[in-house]
C-alpha cells in the first residue's frame, strides 16, 4: 500500500543514523520499514483518538524491541543517539497524521532499548 501523507512520503526515517557508520544499513532498512508499516496500518486503521494509535505504535515499538538483537549481531546497539531518533521518528509520525498531542514517550512505551 503506497503512503498517500505527503509529510511521509517525503521524509526520509533514521537519516542521522544511516550518516553514522556505527548504525548497519541493512538493519536501519528494517526499522525504515518498521516505520513505513506503521504508516500504513495508520492510513489503513485511520484511528481516531490516541488510544487507537497507541495500540499502533505500541506493535511497531515491539518490532523494533525484535531488532536490538540485529543490532548488536552487527557490532551495534540502539544506544542513546538511536533511542532518540527512533523516538523522534516516532512522534513525527504521530504529529504527520495529526496528533501533535501524542506524548513521545507513550508512543514508544514498549520499548526494552
């Protein structure tokens, strides 16, 4: 399912990660994706109060929980400049499909990283 948001579809996710060699590519490409997924269970879902989307973003922090493990398999980890970007990507997320109000920290409330 193509992105129809346009702030999305013209963002590029993790971009201060992907500019660090410390961060794989191969495993940022999975959490990009992990991103975009949401995206689209957003656009598809189309929730309608933060509750709903925190269900959504609560599935997308698990996946990328799955992905620390990648991570440190490639001699990496999601530390602190990762925890902070992810988070970011995740509020701006939240704040393209209209809900600045969302607090960055119950977005990603999941999180083991």
């Amino acid at each position: 399912m193509p992105i129809t948001n346009q702030q999305i579809a013209a963002h590029t996710f993790l971009q201060l990660l992907y500019a660090d060699d410390y961060f794989p590519d191969h495993v940022l490409d999975k959490g990009r994706d992990i991103l975009l997924r949401l995206c689209e269970r957003i656009e598809m879902e189309r929730p309608t109060d933060l509750q709903a989307l925190y269900v959504l973003t609560e599935a997308a922090t698990e996946q990328f929980n799955l992905l620390e493990a990648e991570f440190e398999a490639a001699g990496s980890e999601i530390e602190t400049v990762a925890r902070e970007e992810i988070g970011e990507a995740f509020w701006f997320v939240a704040s393209a499909y209209g809900f600045a109000d969302a607090d960055p920290e119950e977005l990603i409330a999941a999180r083991e990283w």
